[in-house]
C-alpha cells in the first residue's frame, strides 16, 4: 500500500520533471538561449561584409563558431579556376554514429552595393572591386542572416545529439553571387574528401515573406542564368550618309525586338524564359556611325532542353538580321555564351521538399509554411544536388520582413526594399530564429533515431 502511494505521488513530478527537460531540448528553447550571442556574430557580419573570394575574416568566424560547436573544421576550401587565388570555403563535420549524411550550406560573401538602411550596425564598408572602382559594400541579400542560422543550428544540433544519428556536413560557401563558389568546392573534392551527402539543405532570407514565416517550393525553384556577350558589327561612316553605311545600331535594335518572339513563338508558354538586353553600347559620337555596338544578355530558363533552343535561337535570330541588312560573311554578330558563369537551376526534390515542409509545420505552426511561386532569379546550391539531381536537395525561404510591413505592402501595393537594394534590412531577431528552428527541425527529421 505504502508503495502504491509513493508511485502515485512521485509519477506526475516524474512526468513534469521529463517534459520539462524535453522543452528545454526542444529546437525552439536552444535558439531562444543561443539568440543573443547570435546576434551579436549577426550585427558583426553585417557591419563588416566582404566581396566575393575575399570572405577571409567572415569565413573565420563561421570556422570558429563551427569549432566551438563541436565540429571537425577544414579551412580554405575550394580551387577556383582562376590559378593562384584563394578560395575562403569552411567545412564543419559533426559526427553521431552511423546513419545518413545531411550537407547544409551556407554563402559568406556580401555585395558591391553602399548601405543606405540608417541602421547602427549598417556597414561603411568601402573597397576597390577587382575592376579598380571604389565601391561599398553590403550584406544586401541576408547572407549574414545565413551565416548566423548555420552558427546556431550547429550549436542546437550538438546539444541535441541524443536525437539523431549520422554525420553533418556543415558548408560555409564563398562567391555565391559572382558564382563559382560551390563549383570550386566540389572542385575540391567535397564529396570525396568528405562523406558524400544524402541530402542537401539550404535557406535563403526571403524580402516579401513577413518574419517567423517560412516559403516552400517544390520542384525548381530558382533558374538556369547565363551570361551571353554579343557583338554586333556593322561598317560604320558619317551620321549624314547612312546609305554608304552598314548601322550596327540599327541592326542591334532589330536584333533586340527578334529576341523578343523567342518566348512567345519559340518555347511552349508552360516553360518559363526570360531573355534580357542587360547593358547594350556602341557609338562615340553624334554624327559617326560606328562599327559595332556590344551587348550583354542575362537569359533565365528551367528546363536543359528549353535552354538549349533559347540559346540556339538567340544566335540564329542575330545571324539572321545581319543577313538581311546585307553583312558580308566575316561581318555576322560574334554570340559567346559564358559557360564558366553559367548556373544551374536550382530544383527542390519534391519527396524531400513535401517530407521536410511537413516537420517545420511541425515546428512552427501549418500557418507560418506558405508555398512560395518559383521564381526567375539563380543560386548555385543547384550545383550541390549535382547536374542528374542526383542527391535530394531542398532549399527554403525564411522570412525577413517586419510583419505589420509586410501586411501594408500587401494592403497597399507598395514595394518592400528587394534583395540585392541598398535599403533591405531584415528583422534580425524573428528571422535568425525561424532560420535555427526550421534548419534544426529538418536535420532531425531526416537523422533522427
């Protein structure tokens, strides 16, 4: 009797005493006790951005941090194709028996662009870019906000090694936004020199998604970019006898308004395509008809075939105008597709997408997991599932915008502050958060006991 007493009385603290300590186990209570800290490393970064291939001080806080966390730290990482420079990847691994190897990638660098936030953490940073131009820079497009969600999704994950078994490949990933930086370190042998993942996570900060939100797309999510140079030649002569002329101008603009029918005309309107005149140039003065005008291009597609048929089209489009205005053979438009700037686009795999989506509404509430539009822009974490999609890969955007701004950018039409502008300034805290929370939460499902 005594006993049955005794167990009843001890059973309920028993109980309390077991769900307390899982609450404070949970993803959300360890980043709410590692937030501050992770502020602090925030503000840092982003007071002190750096350009791609030159992340050296960013990449040896993420390596600290890394360390600190409990993970096998590997600096300069990377081989750009460029001899002689230095690539500033960081590999962090943080083993927990066997089971599957989970990557998570994160970029370091920041962008050519002066702040113009007004905050008090807002960089004044000032340097010459590699072209000699004196230029700011910013963390214009949150990867300060990537890096401190890395941060503390190791720590919570080293804490939480009682609930999930396998190895962690934490990736610090530089040049990003000049591209190159993942290609460099599978140049390297990340997926020999370490264990070769099963999966591959990543977030991005999402400027139209209100804070303590997180966006979710299936299938691509971001597209192919390439880079396209094209030369225009004409023979050129005084502005006053154009007859004695070949325009290169002119020709440029018939060329421009030729591109224009390869989405309408060319491609299936299911299949996405933008083709871009970016920069266009030729000419010095009023009245001289040059001999050429250059172009640069940016064209967006999905699909490998769709891909090919805008890129051929664009070239034969421009050959074909030049033709008809009469250009001799060795005067037809010089078309360079820059392969070396060239990203793949980026495809969320649907079952990996639909598996994790389903634990961070597990985490954060089925309200605060939206689906998010596919969109036109480019990343190259489309390089870590590899050209076959081989490796499931999943990419997330958390958000980063004052709620109540977000709600009157709705409200109203107005537009919120883009990436990539010298005004976006995330939300430091609910952003960071999110980010720890979501990251943590996947990792545990798709390593867990």
């Amino acid at each position: 009797m005594l006993h049955a007493m005794n167990a009843r009385f001890w059973l309920p603290i028993l109980l309390a005493s077991t769900t307390l300590l899982s609450a404070q186990q949970a993803p959300q209570s360890i980043a709410d006790a590692e937030l501050p800290s992770l502020l602090i490393i925030y503000k840092d970064l982003h007071t002190h951005p750096e350009l791609s291939t030159r992340e050296e001080r960013s990449a040896g806080i993420v390596a600290k941090e890394l360390k600190a966390a409990g993970c096998e730290v590997t600096e300069r990482v990377g081989k750009y194709e460029k001899p002689g420079s230095t690539c500033f990847g960081v590999i962090g691994v943080m083993k927990n028996g066997a089971g599957p190897t989970v990557a998570i990638r994160s970029d370091l660098d920041g962008l050519p662009v002066r702040e113009e936030t007004g905050l008090p953490y807002a960089s004044s940073v000032s340097v010459k870019n590699d072209a000699g131009q004196d230029v700011g820079v910013m963390h214009a497009c949150g990867h300060d906000i990537h890096m401190s969600a890395l941060i503390g999704t190791a720590r919570a994950l080293g804490k939480l090694k009682d609930k999930w078994q396998g190895t962690i490949i934490f990736i610090g990933q530089p040049a990003e936004e000049t591209v190159g930086g993942a290609r460099a370190l599978l140049k390297d042998g990340l997926y020999t020199r370490w264990p070769k993942p099963d999966y591959v996570l990543g977030l991005h900060d999402d400027a139209e998604i209100a804070a303590g939100q997180i966006g979710v797309t299936e299938g691509y999510c971001y597209a192919n970019v390439d880079s396209v140079d094209v030369t225009v030649k004409g023979m050129g002569g005084h502005g006053a006898y154009p007859h004695k002329t070949k325009d290169p101008v002119v020709l440029a603009a018939e060329i421009i308004n030729g591109w224009q029918t390869i989405a309408s005309r060319e491609t299936n309107p299911h299949d996405d395509v933008v083709v871009t005149v970016g920069s266009i140039q030729g000419g010095t003065k009023h009245n001289i008809i040059s001999d050429e005008v250059k172009m640069q291009l940016t064209v967006r597609t999905y699909k490998k075939e769709v891909r090919d048929v805008v890129l051929a089209a664009i070239a034969r489009i421009a050959k074909g105008c030049a033709i008809a205005a009469g250009l001799p053979e060795d005067r037809m438009p010089d078309v360079h597709v820059r392969q070396d700037e060239f990203t793949p686009a980026t495809y969320n795999n649907p079952e990996l997408t639909r598996r994790v989506s389903a634990s961070l509404k597990s985490a954060i509430g089925d309200a605060n997991v939206i689906l998010k539009d596919p969109t036109m822009g480019g990343e190259d974490f489309s390089e870590y599932s590899l050209p076959d999609h081989s490796i499931p890969a999943f990419m997330f955007n958390v958000g980063a915008v004052d709620p109540a701004k977000a709600a009157e950018s709705k409200r109203t039409g107005s537009p919120l502050p883009s990436l990539h502008s010298s005004k976006f300034a995330p939300l430091p805290e609910p952003t960071i958060r999110t980010g720890v929370v979501g990251m943590t939460t996947a990792v545990l499902d798709l390593l867990k006991k």
